[in-house]
C-alpha cells in the first residue's frame, strides 16, 4: 500500500502526545478499512490482509511504546488517575468495545445496502465483485463475516481505547471549567466571546473533540490514500466516497462513546 498514511499517523501522535497504544489504535482505524476491502471484495485471503494489518499496526506503534511511557487502561496508571477502575474494568472495556464495532457495522451494513455497491461499479475499475454489497447481510455471511466481525470487534477496540479511555480519565473541575463557568458575555471581548463560543467547553468535552477528530483524518486520510493509491482502478471519487463511510463511522462512534462516558 503507500506509507503516507503512517506519516500522518506518526506525525499526529507526536503533536497529540500519543503513547505507544494509541499509535496502535489510530493505525488500527487508518489500515482496517483497506483490509477489509482487499479482503472482501478483491479476493485476498484474510490471513494475507491480516498480516498486512498486523505489520503496519506494529511497525506504527513499537517506536511510541519503547519511547513514550503508556497512559490510559495500556499503561500503569496511579490509583489517582480519575475513574480509573472504569476503564481498567474488563466488563467495561468489553461492552464498550463491541459498543463501538456495532456502530462500524451498521454505518457499514446502511452504505452497502443504500449506495456504496454503485460506488464500487462505478469508481473501482476491474473491482473482482460487489456481490457482498448487493446481497442482505452479504458481508456478514460465510466465511467472510467471521472476519469481517473479527475486524470489526478490532476496529471496536481501537475507537474504545483511543477515544473513551482518556474520555473518562479527563480531570473534572479544572481550572479550565472553572474559566469558563466564571465566563460573562456581558464584559468579555469580541475574541474572548468567539473564543468561547467555539471552544468553550469542559475539559472533558474538548478530550473528545481532539481525539475523534485525530481518529477521523486518520481514518479518512489513510483510507484514502490506501485505497487511491494502493489500489489499482480506483478513482478519486472512489477513493474519497469510501473513506468517507467509514469516517462518519468515527464520528458517530466517537458521539456514542463519549455520550457512555458522560453517564
């Protein structure tokens, strides 16, 4: 494939301050949608794809692990880290994770039933089949729905881990909560009032905000070039139109996981 899309991962988890797992989730998010493509409609073996995925995943997230200390439910966090035993709970971290790979698999299970197998005809030249995309529940069937669930319990995961763990470890109370209640409109400036306006939000919420939106352009991003570049007979439209299914994908995980949070 093209390794653009582990640059943009590695340059966000530098400016991000990610640690070794979260390199690994965003690399998880950035190559799955590629996997499952090459596998379900291209023909390659899932244990090919796999290896594929494995690799990079790996060879993104090793040099964060060795040089960055872990945070998080990866990490060894103290007993002070705030709801820590939530994200360490091995219930919590399950329900959370298939949470999250439901949401993939109905975003995904909609844009084939509604649109994306015209795509498929349309924009990805000498596509083997969209058989998958055409039939109910094609892509949940068979051999290829054991893997496509196994993908997606991953893809699960890497959203959970990367988004909802420092979702619910982010301090309440802060002094930039405190900032914003003791905000007044009345005598605040033009910029201070746009400024809040646009980013006057807890602490909390502005976690969630950074990290979906790093799970977004990865996805997006590596999708894109995955697909458009590593992949031959795809247009841009193509390329463009399918990594946007799974960024809304994201998004909407990204929503439900913070809204668990929140709770």
């Amino acid at each position: 494939m093209t390794g653009w899309g582990d640059r943009l991962v590695l340059a966000l988890g530098w400016l991000g301050d990610f640690d070794g797992w979260d390199l690994a989730s965003l690399a998880l998010l950035s190559h799955g949608p590629a996997t499952f493509l090459v596998s379900v409609f291209y023909g390659i073996r899932w244990l090919t794809a796999g290896a594929y995925l494995g690799v990079e995943v790996v060879s993104t997230a090793l040099p964060f692990l060795l040089l960055r200390h872990l945070s998080g439910d990866g990490g060894k966090e103290s007993a002070a880290t705030p709801n820590r035993e939530i994200v360490t709970d091995k219930w919590i971290q399950l329900l959370t994770s298939l949470q999250a790979g439901l949401v993939y698999s109905v975003v995904l299970f909609l844009a084939s039933r509604t649109f994306l197998s015209d795509v498929f005809v349309l924009h990805f030249e000498g596509i083997p089949t969209v058989k998958p995309a055409v039939e109910p529940a094609g892509i949940f069937t068979g051999a290829d729905g054991i893997a496509t669930g196994v993908l997606g319990l991953l893809m699960g995961w890497a959203a959970r881990r990367f988004i909802f763990a420092p979702v619910v470890t982010a301090p309440e109370g802060t002094v930039g909560d405190e900032e914003n209640e003791r905000f007044d409109p009345a005598s605040a400036s033009l910029e201070e009032t746009v400024k809040w306006n646009l980013w006057g939000w807890r602490d909390k919420t502005k976690v969630s905000v950074v990290r979906t939106g790093a799970a977004v352009v990865a996805t997006v991003v590596g999708t894109y070039l995955d697909t458009a570049l590593g992949i031959r007979g795809v247009d841009q439209v193509g390329a463009g139109v399918y990594a946007g299914v799974w960024g809304l994908a994201v998004v909407l995980t990204g929503v439900a996981l913070t809204y668990v949070g929140s709770i």
